[in-house]
C-alpha cells in the first residue's frame, strides 16, 4: 500500500497510484495526485474531472475511454468531447489518468 501526504492528511493509494478511499477525494488531492503524473490541472482539465464524477455518481462506474469520449460530447459538445482533446488533456490515457485524478476506481477495461 502506497500513501501520500496531502496537507496534515495521509491518502492511502493502491498500487496503481488510486485512492483507496473515495471519500478521501478533494481538489488538493486532484492537485496532488496530477503534480505527481506532472500535470498541471488547468480549468479543462477541471471541467472533464467533474464532469467523471457526475458520471461516477450517476452510473458507479468509472467509464473507458470510448464511453467517456461520448460523455464528453454528449454534456460539453463534439469540440471537447474526441479523442485528441481527451488525450491531450490526460497524456494519452484519458479514461485511466483522468479517473485516478478524478478520484474513482480504475476504468474496469483499462490496463
């Protein structure tokens, strides 16, 4: 088990670098846990977070990239709802990278 301290708290993480705990999830650990992929989390990247939360909340899953790509599209619009966009964004693992900082469980079809 890995950990990270994010202000006086210690955030347990699993071996792939997820929070244990979901509820420990908070923008300065979004912060934290994208400083560490060497991101840094701008107002899009902020917008796609929320926006898999919402889909968390809604479904209990964390989607992969094709349903997320359509997700996208289908709340912010086509512009930021394709792959390019979400790749940027996310260094070529939208669904993956963007859960972990999102702080949900890995997408089940990710490797």
């Amino acid at each position: 088990m890995n950990s990270m301290t994010v202000g006086a708290r210690a955030i347990e993480l699993d071996k792939d670098g997820f929070l244990v705990e979901l509820s420990d999830w908070s923008n300065e650990v979004a912060t934290a846990l994208a400083a560490a992929e060497d991101i840094e989390l701008s107002p899009e990247h902020w917008e796609i977070l929320e926006l898999l939360r919402g889909f968390y909340a809604e479904f209990q899953l964390s989607p992969a990239t094709r349903p997320l790509i359509k997700y996208t599209a289908l709340k912010l619009g086509p512009e930021k709802g394709n792959s390019l966009h979400l790749n940027k964004l996310f260094n070529g693992t939208p669904a993956k990278l963007a859960a972990k900082l999102a702080g949900l469980p890995r997408p089940t079809n990710c490797l």
